[in-house]
C-alpha cells in the first residue's frame, strides 16, 4: 500500500499543504492588529468630528437606523461605540484638535 500511486501522490499532496500553511509570524499578527486598531480609531475620530460640525447630537448615534446604516454601508461603521462612550473617550481629544486649530488660525 505505501508503494501505490495514490498513496505516493496523495502523500506528496499533503506534504505540499503542509509546506503552504505556515504559522505567521507573531510581528505580522500584531502589525496587522495595530493598522485595524488605528483604521477603527480614525473612523471614529472622523463621525465625531462629522457629528460636532453638522451639529449633530452624539445620542443619534444610539438610533438603531443609524446603527444600522454604519454597520452595512461603512467600512468599520460597526465598530463605533454608544454615545457615552463617544463623549468620554473621543469628545475631549475632538475638543483639544478643534482648540488648537482655532489658536493656530488667530495668530
């Protein structure tokens, strides 16, 4: 049975598999991690933004028509967080950036 043609070509096959799946290397992983971790900020980062200029409330963000819009037509739209969360975490630095703009615009 080890001698047979199916055997020999299924075993050269297998081994063909083996070599193309390799494990990534821990580096790739984690840069792959970090660039959608800084897409998924930057997309949040943006709809605040987009919210602050249109004067758009953060609560409309909770809506689920809204939730549902993000999640089907932008890419990461998913992945933006509760209104309270919004205010907390991205509202500040959306302040600070506006802040310094105004500052660099007065002088």
């Amino acid at each position: 049975h080890l001698k047979s043609k199916t055997h020999t070509k299924r075993k050269a096959e297998f081994e063909e598999q083996n070599v193309r799946k390799k494990q990534r290397p821990l580096t790739a992983s984690l840069q792959c991690n970090s660039t959608a971790q800084t897409e998924k900020v930057s997309v949040i980062q943006d709809f605040v933004k987009m919210c602050l200029e249109a004067n758009i409330p953060l609560e409309k963000a909770d809506h689920p028509a809204v939730r549902a819009f993000l999640a089907r037509h932008v890419k990461n739209g998913g992945s933006i967080p509760k209104s309270d969360q919004l205010r907390r975490a991205y509202l500040p630095d959306g302040y600070e950036n506006e802040n310094q703009l105004l500052n660099s615009q007065d002088c």
